[in-house]
C-alpha cells in the first residue's frame, strides 16, 4: 500500500487512486506512441503526406521541441496502417523521389476525433491544476 491520499478517478468505468494511474500511464510503454499517433492523425487530417514531411512538420511547428525520429514515426506509421487507421501508397515526392504517402481512413477519423477529444479534456484539467496548485 501506498503512503499516498487517495482520490477516485474514474478510468474506463474503474475508480483507481491517482497515483497508481499516474504510474500506469507512466509505465505505459506505449505513451508516447499514443501522443505521437494523435500528432500524425491529425497531421495527415488535411491532406496525405509522407513520413519524412510529417516529422518536419512536427518539428518545424513545435519550434523544434519535439522531434520524431524514423525508429519511432515509421514503425507507428506500419502499426496505424495495419490497424486500418490509415492507408498508404508509393508516389513521387516533391523532390521527386519515389515516397510511401499515408492518408487517414474513415476509421482514422473516427479515431482523431474521439483521441483528440480526450487529449483536449485531459490537457484542460492539468491546466487547471497547474493554474491552482
């Protein structure tokens, strides 16, 4: 047992104390992957495009906080086609290679607005207690 207060969040229709799930989505190993996959869904939201411009998205537009390295963005690019959230095909790029485009799916979607919801909420209440604490 923990030397923490508890305080009941209700996660998935299961209450847990905070800290136990503050250590689960910690440990979580694919956390990351998580707000990566949301970073690209919505990326890819307007048009398709292919990885290396998604990465240079991401850190042009973060004013280069976050970078997305090949090892993490193409294995998750292969996981969310897989899943169908996406579908990809070869075409040339604009510096006229030959480059695998993604493009979201209904299903991709779907996805984008139900995680980017729960992304906006959650980020809401940190805001809040990061405003009162």
């Amino acid at each position: 047992m923990n030397n923490f207060p508890l305080l009941a969040v209700s996660v998935e229709s299961h209450s847990i104390d905070v800290y136990t799930r503050y250590l689960y989505i910690m440990l979580k190993a694919d956390n990351l992957q998580g707000a990566l996959q949301l970073l690209v869904l919505k990326i890819l939201r307007r048009r398709a495009n292919h990885g290396f411009a998604i990465s240079s998205y991401i850190q042009q537009t973060s004013d280069e906080v976050l970078r997305v390295e090949a090892g993490s963005l193409y294995p998750a690019l292969h996981r969310m086609t897989e899943a169908g959230l996406l579908k990809a095909q070869w075409r040339m790029s604009e510096a006229g290679r030959r480059a695998r485009f993604y493009e979201l799916t209904a299903k991709g979607r779907r996805k984008l607005e139900a995680d980017e919801k729960r992304w906006r909420t959650v980020s809401a209440a940190v805001a809040r207690i990061l405003r009162t604490a």
